[in-house]
C-alpha cells in the first residue's frame, strides 16, 4: 500500500512542480507548429490552382479577343430586332 501512496505523491509532486505546466506547453507548441504546417501546405495548394484558374482564365480571353470567332451557340442567340428581319 506505502508503495501506491508513494507513486500516488510523485503523481502529485509532478503536477504541481513546473515540468508538468512546461511539459504540456511544449507539446501544445509542436502540436500548434504541425497543424501549422499541414494548413499551410493545402493553402499553398488551392492558392496555385487559383493563380493558374486566373492566368488560364486571363489568357483564354486574351485569345478571344485576339482572335474572334463565331461558335454555333452564338449564331442561334439573335435579337427580337434580328428576327422581325
């Protein structure tokens, strides 16, 4: 029983000495920098594929300009004034 008690009182000691409070620190900063580090990788992530949206975007209209052309949806869309006609 002295021998429970005794494991019991270093439980005790621990918690209240300052390795428990800096022991739960520390593992709440690695905890902190990992959750950090994974959320930042998957904003790296969607913030290029949004970057490239954008330029293919940019582009694409860059090169409707440039070169226009009249695809089948265009030529079926007329005014009221295109139809009285």
């Amino acid at each position: 029983m002295n021998e429970f008690l005794d494991t019991l009182s270093q439980i005790r000691d621990f918690f209240n000495s300052f390795w428990f409070p800096a022991a739960v620190a520390f593992v709440g900063i690695v905890f902190f920098v990992v959750m950090f580090v994974k959320a930042n990788r998957t904003v790296d992530k969607h913030r290029k594929e949004v970057r490239q949206k954008i330029v293919n975007d940019a582009y694409a209209e860059h090169i409707r300009q440039k070169y226009p052309a009249r695809h089948k949806d265009d030529q079926e869309e007329t005014t009221p004034s295109q139809k009285k006609s």
